[in-house]
C-alpha cells in the first residue's frame, strides 16, 4: 500500500466531489463489510489514489450509510 501511496499522483485540495465520495464509501462497504474476506485492491486504489479530504468525507458517508465507522 505505502508503494502505491507514494507513486500515485493525486490532488490534495479542499474541494471534493461527494457523490464519488459515496460511491468510494460504498465499494469500501461491498469489498469489506459485506462479503467474506477483503477485496485489498479496492481499499488500495481508494485509500492511495484520494486526497485527505475526499477520504474525510468518505468516512462520513460510510457511517452516514452504515452506521459504522471506517476502521483503521
């Protein structure tokens, strides 16, 4: 994960577009959650490919959606 991190290029300005952000939320939720065992290359593709705070407001359409909170 820290390779793909460091060798993907992002955007990190404030501006973020919540309906991607709920659509990251929910295929966080189907690739974890909602299946047995975890699709790792979704939480990576998500976790190193978004901005800090497009992954904010992902954590809060998780929970808003689900009740839960994004564990780490």
């Amino acid at each position: 994960m820290l390779l793909a991190y460091l060798s993907t290029g992002r955007y990190e300005g404030p501006e973020v577009d919540l309906a991607m952000a709920e659509m990251d939320a929910k295929a966080l939720y189907k690739a974890g959650e909602k299946r047995l065992g975890t699709d790792e290359s979704t939480f990576i593709q998500i976790f190193s490919g978004r901005s800090r705070a497009h992954l904010a407001a992902v954590a809060s359409s998780y929970h808003h959606l689900y009740r839960k909170k994004l564990k780490k």
